[in-house]
C-alpha cells in the first residue's frame, strides 16, 4: 500500500509540473557546468568516522531547476540505480547545501538540468 501511495503521490507531482517544466528550458550538463560553479558542496563519500558512504556501485539521474534568481528550486529523482537505498537522497542534500556561483555574466536562467552522478565502490 505504501508503494502505491508514493506512485500516485509522485504521478500527481508529475502531472502538476508538467506545463512549468515545458516552459523553463533543459540545457546540457556540459553548458550548466560552464555558466555555473558548484561550491561548498559537502563531502558526501564517507561519514564522519571516515567511514565509506557508498559501499555499492550507484548511479544517480537528477533533474534540477534554477529560478530566475540562479537560486535552486527544484531536484527531482530521474532513476538511481539501485534503488531504494537512499543515495539520491544524500545527493540532493549534498546540492541542497551548496552554492551555485555563475561564471558567465549572464547564465541562462531560469534553466532546467539533468545530469548523472556515478560513485564507484572503494
């Protein structure tokens, strides 16, 4: 039943932001990591005893969207191979507590990106 709640939840979530995702353009990862600069950005490989956090070969596809402002507004879990053992989650919290700096003058805003975070088993 949780399951079906989620997928629902999440068919819902996806319906409402269909019309604002067509209208915010989705641009490379190559062209967002050349208008922008990721800082801060936490160390998210092991945990606080030195522990190594991923212990699995993950793949993570991630969806996000800057505002107008360049502020993060959005990050939405495309696939995470495997599944259901909260890698995602440490990704976007990771994102969540950086800062985005731009390189260019003007970066193109407001801008959708989706891009893959691959870690590798020590």
């Amino acid at each position: 039943m949780k399951h079906i709640r989620f997928f629902l939840l999440t068919v819902l979530f996806l319906n409402i932001n269909l019309a604002n995702a067509a209208e915010v353009p989705l641009i490379s990862t190559e062209k967002f990591n050349s208008e922008w600069t990721i800082t801060e950005f936490p160390e998210v490989l092991q945990t606080e005893d030195g522990t190594p956090l991923f212990k699995l070969n993950v793949t993570v596809t991630l969806e996000w969207e800057l505002d107008s402002d360049g502020q993060l507004a959005r990050v939405s879990v495309i696939e995470e191979l495997p599944s259901n053992h909260g890698y995602a989650d440490i990704i976007i919290t990771a994102m969540k507590n950086s800062k985005l700096e731009p390189r260019v003058s003007q970066p193109t805003l407001p801008v959708r990106v989706r891009g893959t975070f691959e870690f590798r088993a020590l």
